[in-house]
C-alpha cells in the first residue's frame, strides 16, 4: 500500500472554494481503480491548511489516477487557491 498525504496552504479569500474542490475531488478518487482511502482535513490549528490522505494498492494506481481528467482538472482548479506549491509526502506501509 502507498500512502500519500498532501498539505495545501490556501488563500484565505478562497477557502470554501478551496474545500469544495477537494471534497469533490475526494469522491472522484474513490472511484479511481486502485484507491483505498481518499479524505479531506483541515487544521484546527490553521484553517487555511487543507491535508489530502490517500491510500492506493500501488504505484501503478497512483501513475493512472494521475493521468485522469479529474484529477488534471483538480489540479488546474486549484492553482489560483493555493498560496504556494503543495507538500507531498509519502510512505510505505511495513505493518
């Protein structure tokens, strides 16, 4: 299993457009072949910071969703909502 998480730091302005984008986003992925868990936080903390948590079977499910149009679509949504670059992390699950 690979697990990914993404932080976006969001443009105060364009938060709730920001949460939409990515809750739909979210349902998109969880049709995507090979995805196992697909969710949305936001820091209590930091209201502007927006965290993706996916799971995937493999690297092979991570390269086609990155090829689908909803997620290309995603992507292109949220240029104009986030105030710099995503962070990606990601791991391997051992246990």
């Amino acid at each position: 299993m690979i697990i990914d998480l993404i932080k976006f730091t969001v443009k105060t302005d364009c938060l709730s457009g920001a949460i939409q984008a990515m809750k739909t986003q979210t349902e998109q992925n969880r049709q995507d072949e090979g995805c196992l868990m697909s969710h949305v936080f936001q820091s209590k903390a930091k209201p502007e910071e927006l965290y993706m948590l996916l799971g995937w079977e493999s690297s092979e499910a991570v390269e086609k969703h990155l090829a689908t149009p909803h997620d290309a679509e995603f992507r292109r949504s949220m240029d104009d909502k986030i105030a710099g670059p995503p962070e990606f992390f990601e791991w391997n699950m051992i246990m």
